[in-house]
C-alpha cells in the first residue's frame, strides 16, 4: 500500500514543479518584454506628459492612431539616433500606409530634454515624431507603462550637468486603441520594421 502512495505523491510533485515552473517563466518572459506579438502583454497605458509648447497631453489624444512608442533623451551619443533614423526610413517607406502613425519619442532626461529641446529634435528626424517630456515623476510613470528601464550613468566628477542615461532601446508599436501590437529591438532594419507594421495594422 506503501509504494502506490508514495508514486502518486511524487507524481503531484512534479506536477507542481512544472506549473511553478511555467508561471515563474511566462512572469518573466513578461518582465523583460519578451511576450510574443499580440499577446495582450500589458505594454502601455495611461501616461501623462508635456509637449513642446508645454501642454500637458495624454495618452488619449492619440487614440485612434497607431503609435511607435520609443524612449531616450537627445544628448544620447549613439543609440537614440540610430534609432529614430530606423523609424524614419521605416516611415518613408510605408508612405501612404503609414501617414497616421504618431512617432512618441518620450525623454528619460527631463532634466536636461526641456519641452522645446525635445520638439526640435524630435522633429528633426521625421514630422511625424514628436517629442515629450514631463516632470520626472511623469516620465518615470510613462516609462513604468511601457516597462522600459533607464538610470543615469557616466557622470562627469567635473560637471553635474554632464552624464550618460542607460536606457531599454525597444520601439512599441501600438493599435489605434492602445493596445500592445509588437516591438522592434535596437538595430532591426527599416525594411522589416516597415513590413512587420504594414502587416500588423
Ligand atoms: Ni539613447
């Protein structure tokens, strides 16, 4: 009677394990952003930021577009740049198809990236970007939503107002309701940006 038991014990056991197991790991996958396309990952949501006239704007004043979601700050020496250059082109070639989308390049140095520095350098790279800022409490809430990280970094002992921002590098692609459609990591091509959207909206 012993033995029988004992399997079935050992059985739950494992049983138990791997559920653990898959939960732990779909927790994960969703923390470093790593769900797969369209699988109502909780990217995004309610943000309040500021313009570069300095009003205030909010995530619904862009419902009913589809929106690229991209975070940086424009003293950024290389991958904010890049990137911005990859939505660009990306834009250009999706033309017509892409004439609504709304590029938000969101700022996680709002203490240097003052509304109107954010706007013209936004802008700079495509009309169709604009760029946001806010108080740090706003920007650290924004950043939250859509899960990216950022901390400063590379601080000038000599000058305070000198120093580097890490930050997460992935652009969002968001549906016309908000919600979560895809993301493009740092480095991806112009051509499958624009054919991934092209296919997603
Ligand atoms: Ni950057």
């Amino acid at each position: 009677m012993k033995t029988p038991l004992n399997r079935i014990g050992i059985v739950l056991a494992v049983l138990a394990v791997i559920v653990v197991a898959g939960l732990a790991g779909r927790h994960y996958w969703g923390m470093i952003g790593g769900t797969p396309e369209g699988g109502g990952a909780s990217i995004g949501g309610p943000f309040v930021l500021v313009d570069e006239k300095g009003n205030t704007v909010t995530d619904a004043d862009f419902r009913g577009r589809p929106l690229l979601v991209y975070f940086g700050y424009t003293y950024c020496p290389d991958v904010c740049p890049t990137t911005l250059t990859t939505i660009a082109e990306a834009l250009d070639r999706l033309g017509d198809k892409g004439r609504d989308i709304a590029v938000l390049f969101i700022t996680v140095d709002p203490e240097r990236d003052l509304p109107e520095d954010v706007g013209d350098y936004a802008r700079a790279f495509h009309p169709q970007v604009v760029g946001l800022t806010g108080t740090t409490e706003q920007v650290a809430a924004a950043a939250r939503a859509y899960r990216v990280y950022f901390a400063k970094a590379a601080q000038n002992p000599d000058d305070p107002e000198d120093y580097a921002v890490d930050h997460s590098a992935y652009t969002y692609l968001m549906g016309r309701d908000g919600t979560f459609l895809a993301h493009f990591p740092h480095g991806v091509s112009p051509t499958d940006m624009a054919e991934r959207i092209a296919r997603l909206l």
